[in-house]
C-alpha cells in the first residue's frame, strides 16, 4: 500500500468505527481527499466521517464485494487505476441517503438482509466468507417474518415483510434490484416483499436479480425522497451491511450530497442492466 499510494498520509484501523472517526479528523484537518481502503463497510464508515465537509472521497476497493466501488464502474482489480483517478480525477456529485441519521452510499435493509447480517458471526465470516450469509439465510428461512409498515407518500402498499432501500442498482456484488436507479437523481429506490414467509422471499428474490423488469404484485417497487418503516417488535436495520439498530427508521436523502473519485461517466455503461 505504501508504494502505490506514495505522498500520502496512511492511518490503519483496528476496531470498528474508527475509520469514521480517523476520516472526519482527516477533513477538520483541511485534508481535502480522503480515501477509504476497503470494503463497503469501510467506505460507510469513512463516509459518516467526511458528510458535510469539504472533503472528496476516493476508493481503493479492497473487500470482498466492493458493491459501491462497482456501482461506479471503479476497476477493483486495478488499483494503481483507482489510485490514478484519485490523483487525478475531477471528483462527481453522488446522492447521500441516511437511515436514522446514518448515512449510506449504496444499500440498506429491514428484516430478513439485516437479520442475517445480526446472525452471521465474525468466526463464520472468517471461515467462509460470503458463503457464511447463505448459511445464516437458511436458518432463518424457517422462521416467521416480521410485520413491517410503511409510511411514504409514494408507497401503495402499507405493509410488508421485508424491505430493500437502494441509492444506487446493485445489491450483493453486481445485482440490479434497483432498475431504475440513478446514483444522482436525488430519490431512493425501494422494494417492498409483501406478506410472504421468508422461502417465498428468497424466491421472489430470484425473480427480483434475474427479470429486466419488476412485474411481480408480491413486490413493491418505488421512488421516494422519503420513508418510515415500522414494526410491532425489534426488527434489525443494516446500511451498507452494517448493522445499525431496529425499527422505526426514518429514510432520507441529500441530493448530489457527496463528492466521490469514479471514472467518467461515460464508462458506467458496463454496469449490468
């Protein structure tokens, strides 16, 4: 890492929530590029470090999925490239939604995502990797999903068992839930699983990565600039696939609210669709 990123100040992390914290002293400092070397869960947190400041946020994916990273159309695989645009790069203006105040970049969860984020330990991760969240899903898969209601002014359907909140297309590597989403057009993209038992929703999850369309009436799918979800019991909410707390959750976003390193435009079109 010293020898790519030559001529810059390099800060390591070794508890969670410190990358926010390095990050924001970073900007107070007047430091006017800050970059988060990771995994998404490393970009949210130098995100909630830096919103609201002068500072640009560059990416040098080194996680597992780098979903935001792709959404951008950086080259994960090249590193010296993504080094290259945040040196030289003009940074763009990307939405910023938040959840309870938390910001996020690229997705967040109510229920059975965010419960299986709850469920899937550190040990598991370690020893399986991404194959450690299937394991986790199948356990919960048997249980009785939560009721979930929702408040927005754009949502048809008032309850649901399971709802996905995108800023950007992609969900869990290079998915496309979000069809319509644009990363700057200032609205999140919701889904909403109705009254189904977890099996159904992974099955329609299915339907949800492989159709071009949505056209399923078990699921919602709409724009908004702002929604509340709510439950009888505690049910978990994750952002970026951290977890954050439980319901209610208030939604919102901040149009064009973050300024981050990515090629041009032009070459998002390899983006899935």
């Amino acid at each position: 890492m010293e020898a790519l990123t030559r001529g810059a100040v390099l800060r390591s992390t070794s508890t969670w929530g410190e990358a926010e914290s390095l990050a924001r002293a970073a900007s107070e400092e007047g430091f006017e590029k800050v970059v988060a070397a990771g995994g998404d869960g490393t970009v949210n947190e130098v995100v909630n470090g830096i919103a609201g400041t002068g500072a640009a946020l560059g990416l040098l994916p080194l996680g597992t999925m780098n979903v935001f990273a792709t959404e951008l159309g950086l080259p994960g695989n090249d590193l010296e490239r993504c080094w290259q645009i945040i040196c030289e790069g003009q940074p763009r203006f990307v939405d910023l939604p938040s959840a309870n105040g938390k910001h996020f970049v690229q997705l967040a969860g109510v229920g059975f995502d965010a419960q299986v984020v709850k469920e899937t330990s550190l040990a598991l991760k370690r020893s399986f990797g991404p194959l450690s969240y299937i394991m986790s899903a199948a356990q919960i898969a048997a249980r009785q999903p939560p009721r979930l209601r929702i408040e927005s002014e754009n949502a048809v359907t008032e309850e649901g068992s399971f709802v996905l909140v995108g800023n950007g297309r992609l969900y869990g590597g290079r998915f496309p839930f979000f069809k319509q989403a644009v990363i700057d057009d200032g609205l999140l993209d919701v889904l909403v699983f109705k009254r189904l038992n977890y099996l159904e929703i992974i099955r329609y999850l299915q339907d949800v990565i492989f159709s071009s369309q949505i056209t399923s009436p078990e699921v919602e799918y709409f724009q908004t600039t702002s929604l509340r979800v709510a439950s009888e019991g505690d049910v978990p909410v994750e952002v970026d696939g951290e977890l954050i707390g439980n319901c209610p959750v208030q939604f919102d976003i901040r149009s064009r609210g973050l300024r981050v390193f990515a090629p041009p435009m032009a070459q998002l079109s390899s983006l899935p669709s």
